[in-house]
C-alpha cells in the first residue's frame, strides 16, 4: 500500500452527518482503506508534453497562463499563483478569479491608473478557460494589493480576495525585508472582486486589518467567515457581519462588525494543540472594537500583525495555529489548521505556531458548535494542508505544504484519506507548492495552480465516479 493511503484511524475525529466515518475510525482503532483512484504515475502535459504532476491512470491534464507570459489584454501575468475560485461562463467555458500572492514593493501589475497601491505587485487575475485548459480571454482584475493568498467565491457573483499582510508606510519591513516606506496604502484587507467587471480596488476595512487568509459565506445568516495565517504567532477564527445582507444588496458593505471565536467556559483555549478523538466545543462570539488600527510611531511589523488578534484574545478568543483555506459546505465552514495537533513520534516540529502537522476544524453554524473533522498522525498521512475546497461528492481536497512532496490530498465523508496528485518538483523552486484547487461548473474539470515564482495553472479531467472525489 502506498504510505499515505491510509488513515491513521487512531487519532481522527469526526463531526456529524458528513465525516462521521472519521469519528467511527477513531472509535474503532483501525486504519480504513484508501477510497482514491489508484497509484500515482508520470503524465504528459497536454499543453507541451511535459511533465508535470503525477496522476492516477486515466487522468489527463493542461497547464496554461504561466507566469510571464502574457495575459490576452497583452500585459505580464505575475508569478506566485494561489488561491482562486471557479464561476460559470457563457457557452460552457469557465471564469477562474485566480490570485497572486506577490509581496514587496515591486510595482503594480496591469495597469498602475487602476492599482489600490502603484507600489505593490500583488492582485487577482480574472480568465475564461475551457474544461481542458485552453485560455479563451485573460486579464488583471484588481491590483495593487500584497500577498494576496486565498479567499473565498460569494454566491452572488464574486471572488473575494485575502491579503496576508499588514504591510504598509505606518508599519516596520516584514521578513522579506521589502522597504515599507515605498507603499502609498495600508495593507491587509479583504477585496471584493467581480466576475464580470473590475474591482474597485476598495477594501473593507470593518472586516479586520490582519493576515487574511479565506473567507467563506453563510448564506443563511450573511456572515463572512475569516482565517488568519499569523505565521509566527496565535491566530484566531473570525467572522465579519456586515451590515446588509450580501444576498439582497448584491456585495460586501464596509462599516460592519468583526468578531472572533471564542470557546464558552474555556477563555484563551489553545485549540493548537493535539486534540482528543471526538473533540468538540460550544462557541461564542466576542467583538472587535478597533478592526482596522492606526498605528503611529512605526511599530514592528511582529507588533502590528498581532494588533486585531490581541483585543479578542484580551477576550478570551481562542487559539489556533496558522489558519488557512476555508469553504463552506451545507451550512458548515470547514477550515484548515496548518499546523495544528500534536507532534508525532519521529517528526520535527516545523518551524512557527504550532508543532503538529495539520487539522481540519467544522464549525456548524446552526449549532454554534466547533468540531474536529481529523488530525494528523504525523507527516508520512497529512503534511500541512493549506488551502481546501470541496468535490462534488462532499469530499474535501486538500493542497498539501509539506516538505516531502507535494500532494493533492482526498478527505472523504467516511474519514479516508488518499492521495490524487503530486507536483513534479520545479526545478530552481523547492518550495513550489499547490495552491487553489476548484471544481469547475459541473464537477468535471478540477483547477488548480502551483504557487511558484514559476507559477502556472493546471485543468485536470478524468474519471472522477472511479473515486472519492
């Protein structure tokens, strides 16, 4: 058996209705059969013959707008392709809202008349593609923003985009050692971008100035769901109410309230740790009375991007370990710790919050209840998974981050985990990894993009009823 097509029954955890087969794992103590598509072999890129991801027999495949390469508009496509969400397009095609987590201040893509800030080189790019790849129209459709990581597709027509970052002239340099004082705006807000038109390059600034990560919509209540990726730090589980209803305004109002997870009865609980099988709390909400802080005197950048987390951990809010791709599902938000849970036996803590290799958190939001859906045994199952969505099945896809390969990865709803894909490593780029996968309008093109300073976007087809996807 391949060493990661199975499930370390022992230490999953599920939550009712979808996944309950993790918790049924956890209480029987024994590994589960792998519910993927077979072995993972060399396949040919139809685009140009190379290779570049390893699939399961069957699977085929397209790579298309490369970094560099130019957009049908005619300018540059960035590198550092991640988060992204696929929408229906007009006569079967497909519209991708794709992001670029580009940091420093290296200049605007696109058009600098358009960018929220000329100096910064992050953004969105918005394209119409077919279900096998083929680039029919492409473009920028928001730039000037920074590290631009995730974020999260809106029912009424939208890509909300995350920027993780709160680089700006008021705050000290991050580790990239990028000068600040060359940035004309703050950052570190969320964007509402359009499928259909430009964005107007606005933030919404009620919805937090910290390291954004995903959002991801209720429908029912109208709140924006929020991660925090605080690499070095606690980072918290937020939420954004804003205030009118997104569904019957049509967008994301400005001018709204942030609030922040807490666990009832259990102030400032370190939900970072490795969590017992079958873990579960009762949650409440507590406010944010500044989201959006000015800072004077140029305090670190250490110091300013644990300005908004603080106040709701002054609260009681709880604590997580870098927080990042989030989707919601029936009335659920699933979410992803990247480096939650406990540190297995022969493992190396990695390097920031959090010593374990990765959880998957449900919160169900009829319930008001946070449950753990699984968490690693150690890296040889799940090795830091990042960003996350949903196949048509209810099985979850997760980018792996690990440092041994990187990997698509299936969660199904009967707690198997087994592999779909693996990156053919990028020459020059060791930390290229997957990023933004999405199923495109009727469950039949999976996309997907590698996060590189060589990043490009990949289709994959195949037979999907032979698995858990």
């Amino acid at each position: 058996m391949d060493r990661r097509r199975f499930l370390a029954g022992a230490v999953a955890a599920g939550v009712a209705g979808p996944f309950t087969g993790a918790a049924s794992a956890a209480v029987n103590g024994g590994p589960r059969p792998g519910a993927g598509y077979g072995p993972l072999k060399p396949v040919q890129d139809h685009r140009d013959g190379q290779v570049r991801l390893h699939l399961p027999d069957g699977f085929g495949y397209r790579s298309f707008n490369p970094a560099g390469e130019a957009f049908t508009d005619g300018s540059p496509t960035p590198g550092r392709h991640d988060g992204m969400a696929a929408f229906r397009g007009p006569g079967g095609t497909t519209i991708l809202v794709r992001n670029h987590e580009v940091n420093g201040p290296v200049g605007a893509f696109g058009d600098p008349s358009t960018a929220y800030d000329p100096a910064a080189g992050g953004g969105t790019a918005t394209l119409q593609v077919t279900k096998d790849g083929r680039v029919l129209r492409s473009g920028p459709s928001l730039n000037g923003t920074q590290m631009n990581c995730s974020g999260g597709p809106m029912p009424w027509g939208s890509w909300v985009t995350c920027e993780e970052t709160v680089n700006g002239p008021d705050v000290g340099n991050d580790f990239s050692g990028g000068d600040n004082t060359k940035l004309r705006e703050k950052h570190g807000y969320i964007f509402e971008v359009p499928i259909d038109a430009a964005a107007s390059a606005r933030p919404i600034r009620s919805a937090g100035r910290f390291a954004h990560e995903s959002a991801a919509f209720d429908p029912l209540s109208g709140a924006i769901y929020l991660t925090e990726d605080n690499f070095a730090f606690a980072s918290g589980f937020y939420r954004y109410l804003p205030p009118s209803n997104p569904l019957r305004s049509g967008r994301i109002d400005d001018g709204g309230r942030l609030q922040m997870l807490a666990v009832r009865g259990a102030p400032n609980k370190d939900l970072s740790a490795g969590q017992p099988a079958g873990a579960s709390y009762d949650v409440t909400w507590v406010d944010i009375d500044d989201p959006d802080p000015a800072f004077t005197g140029t305090p670190s950048n250490e110091v300013a991007i644990q300005a908004v987390g603080k106040q709701g951990r002054d609260q009681g809010a709880a604590l997580f370990s870098r927080l990042e791709g989030a989707v919601h599902h029936h009335g659920v938000i699933y979410f992803v710790s990247t480096q939650g849970g406990a540190t297995a036996t022969g493992d190396t803590p990695p390097a920031g919050f959090g010593k374990g290799r990765g959880q998957v958190w449900a919160y169900e939001t009829w319930s008001k209840r946070l449950r753990l859906v699984y968490e690693s045994p150690g890296s040889m199952v799940l090795d830091l998974p990042d960003n996350i969505t949903t196949s048509p099945k209810g099985a979850l896809v997760l980018c792996e981050d690990g440092g041994d390969g990187n990997y698509l990865r299936g969660l199904t709803r009967r707690g198997e985990i087994f592999d779909f894909a693996r990156l053919e490593p990028v020459a020059g780029d060791s930390g290229a990894e997957f990023a933004g996968s999405t199923f495109g309008p009727g469950g039949r093109t999976l996309y997907v993009n590698i996060q590189s300073g060589k990043g490009l976007s990949f289709a994959i087809w195949g037979p999907w009823h032979r698995g858990g996807f």
